[in-house]
C-alpha cells in the first residue's frame, strides 16, 4: 500500500539531510495543502506546483538556520492508510515547537486553529 504523503514529507526531510536547496515531491492537493502550511509556519521558504498535466510536482525550497543544519528535525505520520487516527477538538493537545497538521471538515489546518475553531478530524503529521 502506498502512502504519497509520508512519501512527500519524507523526500523533503531527506532532501535537507543532504542540503539540497529545492525537494521534488509529488503533486497531489493533499501534499499541496500540507506543504504550504509548512510554510506558512516556517518549516520551509517556499512551495511551487510544476510540470504539466500527468508530470505534475511540487518544489518545496527548504529552509536552513544559521548554522547550515535544517529547520525541520523530526517528521512523523499520525494516522497511516492502515490505521487512521482522529481526534476531537478538545482532544487536541501538543507540545511546545511541535506543528501538528489536521485535516477537517474545513480543510487542512494546523492543530491550535482547528482547536479555535472548534473542529476535530484526522491527524495527518507532526512536524518539529
């Protein structure tokens, strides 16, 4: 079975090991969706669809501190094809510096918005 989002967070990850400026990942709207909120919270500079019709991809431009090491330390799947997790609003808890992507009824969101809001859903990713 395959997983085109732990595929796309885990190219990026990788991507940065090696400091690459730019990872090629897979367009899909989910990738799409959790790659800007990424870098609307600082994990990356920048995310560019690419290609045309069937060799659709994304650019995401990585992002590294002053000391050349990257800013994204730790990525981790929540909920798998095989076992997918949710989570109401008030069960929605998180440590200091740790992003957690939601996906709701309303779209995909970080964790602390969607609690705002009042919504629960799927637990996609956390990201440190």
């Amino acid at each position: 079975m395959s997983d085109p989002i732990a595929q796309a967070l885990t190219a990026v990850l990788n991507s940065q090991a090696v400091r690459k400026p730019t990872a090629k990942v897979v367009y899909s709207k989910i990738n799409y969706a959790v790659c800007k909120i990424l870098e609307q919270y600082g994990f990356v500079d920048g995310v560019e669809r690419a290609g045309k019709k069937d060799k659709k991809y994304l650019e995401v431009t990585l992002k590294y501190g002053a000391d050349r090491l990257g800013v994204i330390h730790t990525v981790r799947r929540v909920s798998k094809p095989g076992k997918r997790v949710y989570a109401g609003y008030r069960e929605l808890h998180w440590p200091q510096g740790v992003l957690i992507v939601v996906s709701t009824p309303d779209g995909i969101m970080a964790a602390h918005e969607a609690k705002k809001k009042k919504l629960g859903g799927e637990l996609i990713c956390s990201v440190s």
